[in-house]
C-alpha cells in the first residue's frame, strides 16, 4: 500500500501543479500530494532503517533430538565449523531415533547455536528467535513490498536465533573432522575386536555371577526363585553394559580430545 500511496504522491503534485488552472485549488491539491509524497516516502525509509510499525517479538519451542550416530550405547553429536576462524557452527541431530539423514542448524549469520551438557539420558533443542513483526497497520502498509524477509514470511525480519542444546554428558560432541579421524582409528582397531569382545563377555559374566552371590547371601531364599534370579541377572547385566559403556565414552572423548577439529 506505502507504494500505491509514493504513485498517488507523484502524480498526484505533477497533475494538480501542471493542469490545474485555479490557483487557489492547485496550491492545495499540489500541497497535498507533496505532504502524500514526502509522507510515505519518510514512512518507507523509517521502516527500513529504524522498523517504523514493526514490533520486536520472541518465541521458544522446545523439543527431544537424538544423537548424530548411536551404536552399541554410545552417542555421538556432530558439528561443522564455518570459516577458518570457527566463529560460527552447523550442529547435527536427529529429530527422531530413526532418522536416516540428519537434520542440522540454519547457517546464516543470525544463529547462534549453544551446547549444554545436562544429567539424566535424554537431549532437547531449545530454539529461541527474536523477529521484528508487522503491527496490524504496519502489515497493510508494508506488507506487499516487503514480502520476502526472514524465511520468506510477508511479516517479519528475523533479529536472531539461539538454538540450546542440552545435551547428556555420556554424548560424545566432536566435529566432523574429528568423527572421520575417530573412525579410521577404531576401523584400524577391528583386528583386536574378538579378542576384545571375548574378554567382556567373561567380565559380564563374572560380574553378574559376584551380583547373584551377593544377593545370596544376603537373602538365601532366592536359591529357590528361579525367576527373581533371572530379573537379578537381566539388571546385573544392564549395570555392566551401562558401567561398560560410560568407560568406553570417557575413553573415547579422550582420544577426541588429541584430533584436531
């Protein structure tokens, strides 16, 4: 509408000013498209450079991701820097457990994304965004010559994005480079995996057995409950893995630790 009201501003002077012979009439009419013109020409450039009939607006969403890579217990969350001086990230993530591709972080200079490392096993995304929005006025006179802005919305200019993550602290965080150097260091590690793999699964087993022994002892009627003795064994062996696996996880952020990113 702001520039429907620039055209009637110029044609407007230009036709009271050169065809109206009434003197009196072409001062006023020609004073009003003037006063139309420099009106909604100030109006147009008050909105771009200082947002003239534009509210600031935040919004949150909140919502569960899952890891990047997940194998064997073990998560792991991807990031890419940009530019040589890492100011600013793509973080990677999965929006359900079965994702195939991963989704990732806008990449534009209004986002700013933030790792928290939290307790307990599940990760969420808090996303926070700052817009500058068209006011009901601001939307009638502003809105069609302003149509794509932001994500393409005719209402708003995006100020900026802070994406949190807060993320388990077993999750192993490392860049691409990173993934791909820890990859070819456990493809290398492979031969050794039987051997490996025999030597936990007589751990797990010992393990399980000292957890039976001791509530044994401890209750002597469960020598009689087959089926308690199972439920034991099942946690004794879920204790293991979990205890297996954040030893694993320590020792991997380690060696992430000596990659270059």
């Amino acid at each position: 509408m702001i520039i429907v009201a620039l055209l009637i501003g110029v044609f407007g002077t230009f036709i009271s000013f050169v065809y109206i012979k009434n003197i009196p009439l072409r001062a006023i009419l020609t004073t009003l498209g003037l006063v139309i013109l420099f009106g909604s020409t100030w109006a147009s450039i008050a909105n771009d450079n200082s947002h003239f009939m534009m509210d600031k607006k935040t919004t949150t969403t909140n919502r569960r991701i899952y890891a990047t890579q997940s194998k064997s217990g073990l998560n792991l969350m991807v990031y890419q820097n940009l530019g040589t001086q890492k100011k600013h990230d793509v973080q990677t993530y999965k929006k359900t457990a079965d994702q195939k591709t991963p989704s990732h972080t806008q990449v534009d200079e209004f986002t700013t994304n933030k790792i928290k490392y939290v307790s307990g096993n599940h990760a969420t995304l808090k996303t926070t965004t700052t817009n500058w929005e068209f006011t009901k006025a601001g939307k009638f006179w502003f809105g069609a010559n302003n149509w794509k802005l932001g994500n393409d919305k005719s209402d708003f200019k995006l100020v900026k994005r802070v994406n949190t993550f807060s993320i388990p602290k077993s999750w192993i965080h490392l860049s691409k480079n990173q993934a791909q150097q820890l990859a070819k260091q456990m493809k290398k590690s492979q031969t050794s995996t039987k051997q490996q793999q025999a030597m936990i699964k007589q751990q797990g087993q010992a393990f399980v057995q000292a957890k039976l022994k001791a509530a044994l002892t401890q209750n002597p009627k469960l020598a009689t409950d087959k089926a308690a003795q199972q439920k034991l064994a099942k946690q004794a062996a879920a204790e293991f893995k979990q205890q297996l696996v954040q030893k694993q996880t320590a020792q991997l952020k380690k060696t992430v630790k000596t990659f270059k990113e």
